[in-house]
C-alpha cells in the first residue's frame, strides 16, 4: 500500500517553447485523482494539507471541469488540473506532471484528512529506506 502512495516523478515528456521550465525540488506533491463532482471532501482534504503546511503543493485532477464547481482554498501551490481542456488553452495546462515540481507524488484518495504533514514526511522516508535495501 505504502508503494503505491508514494512514486517517483518522472517527467516524460519533452518541454515544449510554450511551457515553463520543469525543475524539481525536494518533497511531495498531493495527487487527488478519482472523486465524485457532486459529493465530494475535496476542498476538506485540500485544506487538511494546506492547514500543516500553508506552501504543500497539491494538484486535483479531474477529466472534466467538476459542476458544481470545487471551492478550493485561493493558493498559488494548489491547482486544479482539467485533462480535457478548451481548445483555446495551451496543451501544456492540461497536463498534471506540469504542476508537479517535486521529487516525488503521493496519490491521495477523496475523503482522506491528515493529522499532520509528518506523516507524509515519515511515509517519503519509509520509501527511501524500502527503496535502498532493494539496491
């Protein structure tokens, strides 16, 4: 379970002339994928991050833009990130490894609250260690 949390962020893709550069930095980036647009403790979850850590990224994927809207916190480190996008933006926005601009992600579901960014620290560390006694 713990694996599957926490990944190393590769970026695939080739930057193109549009786009920022991507560098990365130490940490972990919030990952909310799978939710439901009606009911849904996103914004909770969001703040539950942001509450610890006023500067934690976090991206919110979604395949469509969510109606009712999803009132997110006013921060330049959360984003909501629409992979079907309007034909008027760059490409570029729709891609959530855009955003991300740590070294690793942790997938978070829907509904999960945190007691502190600790245990998102202790769970990167615990990757560390499980991944340098695989080598």
């Amino acid at each position: 379970l713990f694996r599957s949390l926490v990944s190393r962020h590769r970026d695939p893709g080739r930057p193109s002339s549009h786009r920022p550069p991507n560098t990365t930095h130490p940490g972990v980036t919030v990952l909310i994928r799978e939710f439901e647009d009606f009911e849904n403790y996103v914004p909770e979850v969001v703040q539950s991050f942001l509450k610890h850590t006023p500067v934690q990224p976090v991206v919110i994927v979604a395949d469509t833009l969510p109606y009712p809207p999803i009132q997110l916190p006013s921060s330049s480190h959360v984003h909501l990130v629409v992979l079907k996008p309007s034909p008027e933006q760059p490409a570029y926005i729709s891609k959530p490894e855009h955003y991300v601009q740590t070294d690793y992600v942790a997938l978070v579901p829907d509904g999960v609250r945190v007691d502190s960014t600790k245990q998102l620290e202790k769970m990167l560390e615990e990757y560390k260690v499980s991944r340098s006694e695989e080598h």
